[in-house]
C-alpha cells in the first residue's frame, strides 16, 4: 500500500497555497506529505510555509527536512490541515488514532480553516469497528476505566510501546484500545465516551474532514467531495 499512501499524501500538496500555515498529521501518509511539502519547498516552489505539527514525531520529522514549524499556540489558526486516517466513511466520519497522537489531532483539526484526509483505498470502508477504537485516558484510576469498558463488553487493551511498557502519547496519557468490531452508530460511542470520567479523547471523528483523498495501488487517486 505504499504507493498508494505516497499518491495521496502528494496530491495533497497540490491544495498547499505559498503564504499557508499548514497543520501536519501524524502516521505514515501523513509522513509522505510532509516529505512532498519539504520538497516543494526547497525547490522553490512554496516559499512561505508555516507548519503546526500534530505530534513530536511529526514535528521532528519536519524540522529536520527544513520545514519552519511553530507551536499551536503561536499562530492565530490553520489554514490546511492535512492527516490520515485509520478508517474513514465516504459521509466524513472515521477513526482516528492508530498513531497515539488523536488529542493534538482533534485540537489542531478544530483550530483548522480546511481538512483534508489522505488514505489509502484499504482505508475506506462500509462500516466503522474493524480498526480498533482508541480512547485517550488519564492514567489515574485508569485501570478503573478499563474494567468498565472490560464490563461494557468493548474488548479493552492497553496499548503497549514494547513488551512490557505501556505507551504514553505525547501528552503522557495512556491509550486504551476498544476492539468493538463494528459501530453502527458512531455519535452513540462518542457521546458515551465523552461522558466518562477519565477519558481525555478518543478516536471517532464525526464529520471533520472537507476532502478526504483516495489513493490505489495503481498510482491513481479519487477525490470525495463535500456536496
């Protein structure tokens, strides 16, 4: 699928206008754009480029390919927002997350002007569930949180960085995974989640992006429109 994550995270910097303040997703499509971006450039062709990072390791990445990124804080918005997604519905609905960074991601899309989405075909589906569902938690009284999900029959794990380490996002949170294996109804599950102490964030975002950009393994990309 690596051609196809390439093919759309390139033919996203086609929407990157010179004077832009571009936020930069997290995953490995988003790193293609970043690449693409970084490109552009140092050949000339985008000459004043600021960029918000969703994460470190965005961040890191673009600051070593000569991109000038600048905290969330220090800019008055975003213009472009450019991301992938793990899952995402043609009605602009996906999961968010697989990376660890879905809280900067969720702040930075609403602080953004436009969202674009970059996915490989793989990444479109019919039905949202079949990617597990992150769930961004305090880790105070976490293990509470996970026996109610465990009670709740939402298949719980703690995501691991490692063996036997737990990860920590950026934010030094925990991520609990939710293997629910479908989600009929998506607005339910988030507004369940948002009602539960404990939970910083989790992963469905309802109806974020403006473009989502659909690349194959034949190099080709389609383009799924808001009306």
């Amino acid at each position: 699928m690596s051609l196809a994550k390439q093919v759309a995270g390139c033919k996203a910097v086609d929407y990157v206008e010179d004077g832009m303040i571009v936020g930069l997703g997290t995953g490995s499509t988003a790193n293609y754009f970043i690449d693409e971006l970084a490109s552009r450039i140092q050949s000339g062709q985008l000459k004043h480029i600021v960029a918000v990072a969703t994460s470190q390791a965005s961040f890191q990445r673009a600051r070593q390919l000569g991109i000038n990124v600048l905290p969330l804080d220090e800019v008055n918005s975003i213009d472009l927002l450019v991301d992938g997604a793990d899952e995402t519905l043609r009605t602009f609905t996906g999961i968010k997350g697989g990376g660890g960074a879905l809280l900067h991601e969720k702040i930075v899309a609403q602080n953004s002007l436009k969202v674009i989405w970059i996915v490989d075909e793989s990444k479109l589906v019919e039905q949202l569930g079949a990617f597990p569902l992150p769930v961004e938690v305090v880790q105070y009284g976490s293990w509470k949180l996970f026996r109610k999900f465990e009670n709740a029959q939402m298949k719980p794990q703690f995501r691991k960085s490692g063996r036997d380490s737990l990860f920590i996002t950026d934010s030094g949170n925990y991520i609990i995974d939710l293997n629910l294996g479908m989600i009929p109804s998506p607005d339910q599950v988030s507004f369940q989640l948002n009602n539960m102490v404990g939970v910083v964030e989790h992963g469905l975002f309802i109806n974020y992006p403006d473009l989502i950009i659909v690349g194959d393994n034949q190099g080709e990309v389609s383009l799924i429109e808001r009306d």
